[in-house]
C-alpha cells in the first residue's frame, strides 16, 4: 500500500492505538506493539527479509526488532540512572533542601511563587506524582502560616512540578523524546532549553493561581483544629539532610560534565584531555557520576540498607517507561520504513506550513485522550522523528524545539483520565469538580502558554 491509502491507515491505527488505551485500558505498550505490527503489514512491509533488486528489504520481524532494540541500547540506561538519582534525593530528604533553597531565595512572601519554583527544581530529578507526595506537607505548612489559598497552593505545586516534568532531563520522558528525535547526546541543550521554555507556563501558571485561589476554596482553607507541622519540624524529622552542595551535586555535575563535553566539541580540543571530556560528557557516563554523588549522600545519610529496595523498586518504575517508549521507537521504525515519509513529502505543503506545531497537536491529542503524559511524549517523538525533514525541523534547535513542542503537549490536559490529576486533588482535598476548574484548566493554560514561547524561539533560532 502506498499514497493516500497509506496516510489513511495510519490514521486509523493512531485512533485504534488512543482507544485501545483510554476507552479498553488495553497496556500502551502492547497497544503500540499491536498497532505497529498491524500497520507494518497494510503497508506491504514483507514478512521475512527479502532481496529486491540486490538490496536486501528489511521484513517486519526485523523492523520491530531493530526499533526495539535501538531504544535500549541508546537511552535505557540513562532513564534507569535519572530515576536512582530522584529516588535517593527523596529518600534522603534531599529534596526537602532543595525546597529549603528556594524558600530562602524567593521569601515567605510569595507562597505560591515559591511552592511552584520548588516544585519546578524538585521535579528534574523527581516524578511529578511523587514529587507532589513529597512536597505536600510542606504547602499545608505554608498554608497554614501565611493563610494562602490552599487550592491555589495546590495548582502552584502542580504546575511547577508538571513543567519541568516534561521539559527538563533527567525526568525520562524528555530524554526518551530527546534520544528518538536524535538529539539524545546533546542533552545540556535539551536541558538549557527545557529551563529556557519554563518561563512561559511558569508566569502563566503562578497568573492562574493568583486568580484561581480566590475562585475555590477547600476544606483545608477552614480552621479545623488539624495540628500541621511547621516547615521547621518537617525538615527536622529528616535526620542527617543533606547539606545543600550535595543535595544540588547529583543534578548539577551531570549538567555541567556534559556542557564540558559540549564545549570540547566546539573548541575542537584533541588528545587525551578532549577524549576525557567527551567521556565524561556522555549522558550515560555524566548520570553515572551524579549517582555516585547521589550514593555518598545516602551513606552519609546512614540510609544504605535501603539502598537495594531502592534499586529495585527503580528497576519496577522504570521498567514500564522503558518498553512503553520501546513501543514508540518501533512505531517510529515502521513509518519510516513504510514509505509513509517519501509520500508525505511529496505532499508536505499542509506540515510545512503547520511546522511546530504539528507535533504539538498530535501530542496534547495522545495526552488527553489517554492520560499519561510520558506516553504521549514517547508515542509522538516515534511518529515525528521520521518527518523531521518534512516539517523543516532537522537542525539540532529545531529539534530541540520539537522535544519541547510535544512536552508542551504533554501537559494539555491532565482530567480524570490522569493519575496525576487524583495525585493533585486527593493530596489537596479539592472534589473532582474543583479539580477540573484549578488543575484541569491550569495545564491547559501551561501547555498553550509553552507552545506560544516555543513558537516564538523557533523564529529566532534555527
């Protein structure tokens, strides 16, 4: 099958894929799997590797196989090691200093700016869901004593959290999109830009909360007479926390070992010290380091009998993520080998003049429909990676700005469908209906919010 027939296929398979997940809760991963075996074969992709015309023809056993396989080989290390380090941080209360930083930097004053930015750093090494666990004592203390909107306060964590969740590595969907739209080792730039797109949804987001916390109030915001730790006895109960170099060490020198790897490249360095320094640069090599620093902490900590079930509860999450984004690669594989991409390129008039945006839409469609935010930025960067070229997004920026365009998807938008969504309003004690009007409306605000500066950067930067 070729031409319009084709397009059509995909089209359905990427309908059947949303309703296999959201509608019949059938596993993304073996929904994806399914998908791309079953579009592989309407596409004429041969069963059995073949010879046509002395070239060898690649059949669809072979295809799934070497998407698959890619994925691991590139990139399964790097979210194993991001997810050990946010474990340890949280385990040692790491992240509670990392709170402490911005508290102190940002001021009491300023309660929801400073629950959103502490939410924000916490959540680059750390999931969202958890991140929001973990932090949640902290924003009733603070609503507590500085009398805020704790809906508002809610949101504010939420948002922060939720942002850097899909823009900033090492969170694993952004280092799964970065790896499969092929710029996987120069994450220092998925990186800069990930900060550099969160200032967008960052003001949005505390905007929103300003307005939203005099909307909605929860039964948190009347004086019942629940006795709530201080922010002071919160920190206190963590025995042995870190001091606040070895709570940033295990984030900050894998950045900055890969922006000395970055540099070694643009200055051309030689010998063996530019060797040393694309080595240590490499994002599999830079995490390696920040889990040795992130393991110091942890026996400083005097906490490493726990650092086995840590592992192993690490090897349990990231699993999933793992294959899931296995899955996309295939998918990825199948479309490029399908003849899809040269049809779509003799017809890209429509995705050229769509450009960013194209990724976009189709990742706040996956997100939305089916509720995990890491599924749509893995299932979108497997579908775009063969249309870089098409939608005129091939250079290293661009696709960083792709990376950033199907984060910003990612978020739009986060309802019932969205174990986050229960995370943020359970711990928050909001109904579902305020959930809808604070947290629901909020990320389709951050999201929209990011595509607008993301749009922006990509008619400067090229």
């Amino acid at each position: 099958m070729s031409g319009l027939g084709l397009m059509i296929a995909f089209l359905i398979a990427i309908i059947v894929m949303i309703v296999a997940i959201s509608r019949y809760k059938i596993h993304p991963f073996l929904s994806i799997m399914t998908v791309s075996l079953v579009l592989g074969l309407v596409a004429g992709i041969p069963l059995v590797d073949t010879k046509v015309d002395g070239k060898t023809v690649q059949g669809i056993a072979t295809v799934i196989g070497s998407g698959f396989s890619g994925t691991f080989t590139s990139i399964g290390i790097v979210i194993i090691l991001g997810a050990l380090i946010g474990g340890i941080l949280e385990i040692t209360g790491a992240a509670f200093k990392l709170a402490d930083l911005i508290i102190k930097l940002v001021g009491k004053k300023n309660p929801e700016l400073a629950i959103e930015l502490m939410g924000w750093v916490v959540s680059i090494p750390v999931f969202c869901d958890s991140g929001f666990v973990i932090l949640n004592p902290i924003r009733k203390a603070l609503v507590k004593r500085t009398l805020a909107s704790s809906a508002g306060m809610s949101v504010a964590l939420s948002a922060g959290l939720y942002i850097s969740h899909v823009f900033i590595p090492p969170t694993p969907g952004p280092i799964a999109a970065a790896n499969t739209l092929g710029v996987g080792n120069n994450l220092l730039l998925v990186i800069a830009m990930g900060a550099v797109v969160s200032i967008f949804p960052l003001i949005a987001g505390y905007c929103f909360v300003k307005y939203i916390g005099k909307k909605v109030k929860t039964p948190e915001d009347i004086n019942d007479g629940e006795i709530v730790k201080t922010y002071e006895e919160i920190m206190a109960s963590h025995k042995n926390i870190p001091g606040a170099f070895m709570s940033l060490a295990p984030i900050v020198i894998p950045i900055l070992l890969m922006a000395l790897g970055s540099i070694s490249n643009m200055a051309k360095w030689t010998g063996i010290v530019s060797e040393l320094c694309v080595f240590l640069g490499t994002p599999v090599i830079a995490l390696a380091v920040g889990v040795i620093f992130a393991v110091i902490q942890l026996v400083s900590s005097g906490k490493t009998s726990e650092f086995y079930e840590l592992t192993n509860e690490t090897l349990k999450v990231s699993g999933p993520i793992l294959f899931v984004t296995a899955a996309g690669g295939v998918l990825g594989k199948v479309i490029a080998v399908s003849g899809m991409v040269q049809y779509i390129t003799a017809n890209a008039g429509i995705l050229e003049t769509i450009g960013i945006f194209f990724p976009f839409i189709l990742s706040a469609i996956l997100k939305t429909a089916q509720g995990s935010s890491t599924v749509a930025l893995t299932t979108t960067a497997g579908i775009v990676a063969p249309l870089l070229g098409v939608l005129g997004l091939d250079t290293p920026m661009l696709t960083t700005l792709t990376v950033m365009a199907i984060g910003a998807g990612a978020m739009v938008v986060s309802h019932a469908n969205d174990s986050y969504f229960w995370v943020v309003t359970n711990f928050g004690e909001m109904t579902p209906d305020q959930g809808y009007k604070t947290q629901t409306v909020c990320t389709l605000i951050l999201g929209l919010a990011s595509m607008a500066e993301i749009w922006l950067l990509s008619l400067v930067l090229r």
